[in-house]
C-alpha cells in the first residue's frame, strides 16, 4: 500500500497547481462563490480520479451559471449606458447643427451688409462733390463699422450654442456621483460593490469610484466642474438643481465623457470573469 501512495504522492506533487488570478480572485468574491471555486480548484489540483468527477462537474457548472448570469447583468448595464450616450450624442448633433447654421447666417449677413454697404459707400456717396453726401457716406460708414462688430459680436456668442428643447433625463452618473438617483438608473448591487472596492492592480489604494472622480476633478478633461453640487445635479439631469435651459453643448459633452469613463470602468469586470472561466477549463 505505501509502495502505491508514494507514487501517487509524487506524481500530485509534481503537477503545476493551478492559482487564480487577482482579477479572477476579486470576481469570485464578488458573485459570492469564493468557496465554490476554491474547492473546484482544490479538486483539479488533485486530478481526475473518478471519485471526484461527478462533484467537480456540479461545482463547474453551478460557477458557470453564476459566471454567466453576472456577465448578462453587466452586459444590460453596458447597454443602457450606450443608450444614454447615443441619446446625448444626438441632443448634441442638433445643437451643433442649430448653431453652426445660426453662425452662418450672422456671418453672411455681416459680409453682405459690408459688401452693400462699401459699394454705396465708395460710389455715389464718397466720389460726389456734393458736401452731404460725403458726409452721408462718412456717417453710413460709421454705421458699416458699428455693424460689423455688432455682428460678429453675435456670432461669438453664438458658438457656444443655445439650450437643448428635448427632455432630459436622470443617467447613471447620479449614483457615483452620490446622488440618490431614481432605482431604474441604480446599478445592480454587485456592480456598485465593484465600483466602490480597490481594484487589485490599484497603486493608491482608492476604490474605483474613486478614481473616477478624482480623474475628472484633476485630469482636466471635462469641460465642466464637478466640484460644484450643482454641477454634478445638472451632469446627472437629476436633483433640484437641474433646469432644462441649462442644457448646453458644454455641458451634455462633458456627461458624454464621463458616461464612456463610467462605462469601461464597468466593462473592466469582464477580465475578471473571463479569466475565471478559464480557471474552469
């Protein structure tokens, strides 16, 4: 009997034994399986032997279906943050579209009336030896010039757009942002206890969440500040501070950024459960 253990013994000893990674270690934990998939792996370090078999095949399909259904809800939240981004990507196109003709319009209208004017200007007004009409010709100038900073003026303050007249409505920003938005723009519990956990590669030790705000706070790249309350109420089109006339092309860019943010953010889970998987293979 010893003479038969030894070998087997050896033979366990010198398998590679099969570890998890961080990721997979974290996603475990997530779906609440740590167990499970600790004593899958303890069973498939060990081997094949048939008394195992059937119990390693219920725990790899039990993990399977956990894994699975955790990557449909992922998948559904991913959806629904796409659809808010295409939603204010359109709310921008035809805000973009209503001031780019808008500024035209004013543009050509000051060249027009520049034209006109200058050829009245410099023909009959100005080359008469009529007293009045020269000075007709010097005042109308006056009036050409007044016009074309008047215009351009209006066309300056034109390029920043006009309010949107679509309804907006409350997004997936409010919740990490620490509002209390409405339970259809909440994320699923175990989404929200991935954003607010460090990530296992994190080298400042902040949660998620937490690299997110403080990416859009320092990194400079929304054209809106978040530090304001509210600020973060318009960006989440919820809380009393929203109004619909503040609905500007400044401001629903910067909700487009920080929803792509929010949304790979969340896709990160995917390596998780990917790689736990593989451990199952």
């Amino acid at each position: 009997m010893l003479l038969l253990v030894l070998p087997l013994r050896a033979l366990a000893e010198s398998t590679s034994k099969m570890q998890l990674s961080k990721q997979a270690e974290e996603a475990a934990r997530l779906l609440g399986i740590e167990n499970e998939v600790q004593k899958f792996i303890d069973l498939k370090n060990i081997g094949k032997a048939e008394t195992f078999d059937k119990e390693a095949a219920k725990l790899q399909l039990y993990i399977i279906r956990k894994v699975m259904t955790a990557g449909v809800g992922l998948r559904t939240v991913s959806a629904k943050l796409d659809r808010e981004i295409t939603f204010e990507q359109q709310a921008i196109d035809k805000l973009t579209r209503k001031r780019d003709f808008a500024v035209a319009v004013t543009t050509n209208a000051n060249f027009l009336q520049l034209g006109i004017l200058s050829m009245i200007i410099d023909g009959p007004l100005a080359e008469s030896h009529n007293s009045r009409r020269v000075l007709a010709s010097n005042e109308l100038n006056v009036v050409s010039g007044g016009l074309v900073g008047a215009l351009a003026a209006l066309a300056f303050l034109q390029q920043k757009g006009g309010s949107r007249h679509s309804p907006a409505e409350p997004n997936m920003l409010g919740q990490p942002l620490g509002l209390d938005p409405p339970a259809d723009e909440k994320m699923p519990s175990m989404l929200w206890t991935y954003l607010n956990s460090v990530s296992p590669t994190s080298p400042h030790g902040l949660t998620r969440r937490e690299q997110l705000i403080k990416y859009w706070k320092t990194a400079k790249v929304l054209p809106i500040n978040i530090d304001k309350q509210s600020t973060v109420e318009q960006v989440s089109a919820f809380g009393p501070s929203h109004r619909q006339r503040r609905e500007t092309i400044k401001l629903i860019n910067g909700r487009v950024i920080m929803l792509f943010d929010l949304r790979a953010m969340i896709d990160l889970l995917n390596t998780g459960l990917v790689d736990l998987l593989q451990a199952l293979d």
